[in-house]
C-alpha cells in the first residue's frame, strides 16, 4: 500500500494510537468507496443500463439484447468485469472516453444506439462512480453478438462523419440563471436519463432533432414517444408536476398509463429515482424554455361512415373498461379523452395496444400492472383503423387519420397468434383485471 506509512506515525503517537488513526482512516476510505459504488448503482439505474445490457432471460449486463434501429438491429455489448469478453481491463479513462465520446477502448467507434449522445453531458464524478459499481457486478463470459447492419453500414468509420453532423460532445453546462432544482432535472432528462433518445424527432440518418426537443419520437419498432412539451393535445401541458413525477414513479396517474418501451423504462429506471429527482425532472419538463405548445395537427375531416363504423367497434369493444365517454375508471383504466398516446401524430403507439394489447409498468410501489386485452385476434386492420379513427376523433380528441396500411405496417412486426389460447384468457375481456 502507498500513501500514509506507519513510521510516520511513530514520531508522535503511541503504537496503538497509530494502529486506530490508520484503520479510522482505512474505513473512511472504505467508506469513501462503498458510498461510491451506491451512488454508480443509482446512477446505473438512471441511466437505464441494465435493460439494454441484459438479453431477455440473459446475465445481468452481460449483453446480447436486440435494439432494433431504422437501419437494423444492433446487439449490446458485454459490460460486466469479465476481463476477457466484457471491460474487466478498462481503465477509468476509457470508460469516460466510452460514455464522452463514443470511442471504445480500441478506438472503434461505437453505434449511437449506445445512448452515447447523451451520456456525453455526464459529469466525469458521476461516470466514475458508474465505473466503480460496475466493476462489483459478476463477471460474465460471453461474447458479443454480430450486428445485422447493411453492408454500408457495418463500417464503423462512417460513424465519424455522423458525429461530425450529430453529435455535440461536452458535460452538462449548469444554467446559472435557473434554480439547482431546475438544472439537476436538466443535467438527468438531457444526459443519463436520456429521455430524447425516445421522445425527440430523428431526422433521416438516425440523429436526433435539436430543433424540434421532445416533440415526440419514435421509440423503435413502431412505438410513438409521445411529445413531452406543453402541448394539451400531445404533451403534457394538462399535466401537473406531480403528475408526472406520480408517472414516472409508477407507471400510471390519472391521465395515462404506460405502454411497451416506456413500461421497461418505469420498470427498469424511473421507479427507483428518488423523489427529490423525479420533482427536478417534472419541474424541468414543465419548465423549459421551448417547451411551447406545437401548432394543431393536420387533420382530416373523417367521413360519417368511418365515424359510425368506429364508434359501433368502440362500443363493442371498448366501452366496458374505457366508458362510453372515453373517460376510463379511476386508477384502472386510462383515459382515452385527452390522451397523448391516442393523438400523437404518429399512431404507432394506440396501434400496437389496439393490436397486441398491453400492461402497465408494475413497478414496487404498485406491484399489480392492469392488462389491457389485444384485438388483433379479432379485428382486422380495417376495422382496427376504424376503432383507432373514432378514438383520435371522439369526446374533444383531434389527430390525423389512420389507414389500414399503417395498421398492417404494425401487424407484421408483432404477428399476434391467432386467438388467445386457454391461457390468455386472464386478459380477456371478461376477466380485465390481469395480473403481472
Ligand atoms: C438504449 C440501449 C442502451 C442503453 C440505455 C445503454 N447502452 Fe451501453 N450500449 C448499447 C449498445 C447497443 C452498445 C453497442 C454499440 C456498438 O456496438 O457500437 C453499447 C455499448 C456500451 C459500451 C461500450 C463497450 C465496448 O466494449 O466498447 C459501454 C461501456 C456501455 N455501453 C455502457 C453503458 C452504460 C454505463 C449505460 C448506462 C449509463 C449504458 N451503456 C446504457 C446500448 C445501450
Ligand atoms: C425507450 C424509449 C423511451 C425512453 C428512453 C423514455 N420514454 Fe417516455 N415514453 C415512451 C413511449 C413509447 C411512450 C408512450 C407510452 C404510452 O403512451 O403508453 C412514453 C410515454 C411517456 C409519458 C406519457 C406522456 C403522455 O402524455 O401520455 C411521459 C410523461 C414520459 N414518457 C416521460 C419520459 C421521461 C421523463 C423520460 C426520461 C426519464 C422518458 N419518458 C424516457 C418511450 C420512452
Ligand atoms: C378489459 C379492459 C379493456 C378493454 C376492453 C380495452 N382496454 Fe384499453 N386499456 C385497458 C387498460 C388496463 C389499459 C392500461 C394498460 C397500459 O396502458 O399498459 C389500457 C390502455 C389503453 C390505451 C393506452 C392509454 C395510454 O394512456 O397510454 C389505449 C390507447 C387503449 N387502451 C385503447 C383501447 C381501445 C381502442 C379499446 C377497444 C378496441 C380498448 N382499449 C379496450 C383496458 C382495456
């Protein structure tokens, strides 16, 4: 051990004395440590690590989950210590110059499918403090997936060029004129947190849209990130601070319940923020200074046929949890009137319930996640078309139609089976109030 040597120590002070001075100082060190790794834990939770790190079913952080992109799939990588096929040989350095940057300790670079664009804002304390927790997770053996990229994009040199367009390099700049409360919401939803990977435009080549923050995106595979700015219709203008912390927290309040991708976020990240954090980011969403609301969506006067269609298929089906009046049930079934998920421009999101059905973050404050039942079984894309038109169209709602082709382009992807099985029948209809 370098650092304080016991000779020192015996100028002055009794033996004994020496010993308690130095193992005081070797539990403050401890201390000091463990401390550290807690914080890197929370920190890691924040930054939704463990999710995309772990394949279904698969070692914690040990890698080989599929993140579907516009492009095609990309694997995670293995980030346990194992010092072969994981980061087990990496100093501090490269794991800042990783989540900084971009740049692996080999000085390839890395896919932004790595939320790397945002990970930049992260302070290097609070990067350490992620390398040491992770350097106390099992090491893990196992190597890393091949991507199932085109030809043209397998070269990772090319990424170069797209950090040259997209990415802006640099930890988060404290806005001296706002309140700390504001800029830890800031420094969370803008860097670790990542919340614009999913809820901010990308443009065309896969980065994000600065210009247009938060004013919804596409969360993979079809799923719509609705927008998170002011907007009454799709946003949350009509929501409270506490609200969205109330969210966050567990995955529903009386506004909306979550769905798909932002499930997994509660689940895996949100939930376990604490409250002082969530409120930061609350306040933040609340409070940016473009978070004006959006102008009115281009719409399309819906036929009264259409109208009728869907409203006998919403009456059918839906009415029974969501109410004729689309207000749902209190604390079990969401709203439809005002809804975010069923507005949002791109329909991605109400589609992929319609279709496949869906459950609600269950999160440890509220361990029972109510199911929604799919109807893919039963209703063809027409009809789901219709259902979905009525809904973007009834009590006050307002979002551009859908077409059975945009219905179809989520069918192919989740192929549902054919009719729920004996099994499923806990989230059929007649029996709502399914279970995790
Ligand atoms: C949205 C999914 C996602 C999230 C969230 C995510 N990662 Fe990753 N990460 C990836 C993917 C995908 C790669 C591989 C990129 C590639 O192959 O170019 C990767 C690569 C890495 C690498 C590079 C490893 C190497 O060998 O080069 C490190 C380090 C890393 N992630 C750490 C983290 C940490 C720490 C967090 C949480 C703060 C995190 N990641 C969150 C998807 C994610
Ligand atoms: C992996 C992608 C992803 C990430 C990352 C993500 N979200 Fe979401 N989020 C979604 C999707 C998809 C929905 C729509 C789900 C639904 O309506 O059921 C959503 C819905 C929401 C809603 C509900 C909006 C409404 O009006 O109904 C809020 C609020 C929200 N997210 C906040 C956040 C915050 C804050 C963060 C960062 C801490 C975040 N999200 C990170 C994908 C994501
Ligand atoms: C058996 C009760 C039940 C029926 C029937 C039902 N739903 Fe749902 N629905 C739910 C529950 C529970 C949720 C919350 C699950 C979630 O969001 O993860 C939900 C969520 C939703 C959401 C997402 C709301 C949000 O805030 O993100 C939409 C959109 C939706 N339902 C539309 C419909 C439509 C359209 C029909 C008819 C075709 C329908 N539902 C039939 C129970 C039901």
């Amino acid at each position: 051990m370098n650092g304080i040597h016991p000779r020192r120590f015996e100028f002055s002070l009794s033996g004994p004395i020496a010993l308690t001075l130095l193992f005081c100082v070797a539990a403050v060190a401890q201390g000091a440590a463990s401390s550290e790794v807690a914080r890197g834990e929370y920190l890691v939770r924040a930054g939704d690590c463990a999710f995309c790190h772990t394949d279904n079913n698969g070692k914690a952080f040990a890698g080989g989950r599929a993140i579907p992109t516009p492009f095609g799939v990309i694997y995670s990588i293995n980030i346990t210590p194992d010092r072969e096929t994981g980061i087990g040989e990496w100093t501090e350095q490269d794991f800042y110059k990783a989540m900084h940057t971009g740049i692996s300790s080999d000085g390839s670079h890395l896919y932004p499918a790595f939320p790397y664009p945002w990970f930049t804002k992260v302070t290097r304390v609070d990067v350490d403090a992620i390398k040491a927790y992770l350097d106390t997770v099992t090491p893990v053996v196992q190597k890393d997936k091949t991507n199932q990229l085109p030809w043209y994009l397998s070269w990772r040199g090319e990424l170069f060029g797209w950090n040259a367009l997209f990415f802006d390099e640099g930890e988060y700049k404290v806005d001296t004129a706002r309140s700390a409360e504001w800029n830890r919401g800031a420094y969370l939803v803008e860097g670790l947190a990542h919340c614009g990977a999913c809820h901010t435009p990308d443009n065309s080549l896969g980065g994000a849209k600065h210009s247009e923050p938060y004013e919804g995106g596409d969360a993979g595979l079809h799923w719509a990130a609705p927008g998170l700015g002011g907007n009454l219709r799709d946003g949350v203008g009509g929501w409270s601070p506490e609200e969205i912390a109330e969210y966050l927290k567990t995955g529903a309040n009386a506004k909306s319940a979550s769905a798909g991708p932002m499930s997994d976020v509660v689940t895996n990240s949100t939930q376990y923020l604490s409250d002082a954090d969530l409120k930061a980011i609350a306040l933040y969403l609340k409070d940016r200074p473009n978070a004006a609301a959006k102008s009115a969506p281009e719409t399309h006067a819906l036929g009264t046929d259409a109208l009728a269609r869907g409203q006998a298929l919403y009456i059918d089906n839906c009415t029974g949890c969501h109410m004729p009046d689309g207000r749902g049930v209190v604390d079990v079934f969401p709203p439809l009137a005002g809804s975010a998920a069923i507005q949002a421009d791109n329909p991605g999101t109400v589609i992929h319930v319609v279709l496949e059905g869906a459950r609600m973050a269950a999160p440890s404050s509220k361990p029972t996640g109510l199911a929604m039942p799919g109807f893919g079984w039963k209703l063809d894309d027409r009809e789901i078309a219709d259902v979905v038109n009525y809904s973007r169209h009834a009590w006050g709602n307002l979002a551009p139609s859908v077409d059975a082709d945009a219905v179809a382009a989520v069918r192919k992807i989740i192929q549902p089976t054919d009719r729920p099985s004996r099994d499923a029948t806990t989230t059929h209809p007649d029996a709502p109030l399914a279970h995790r």
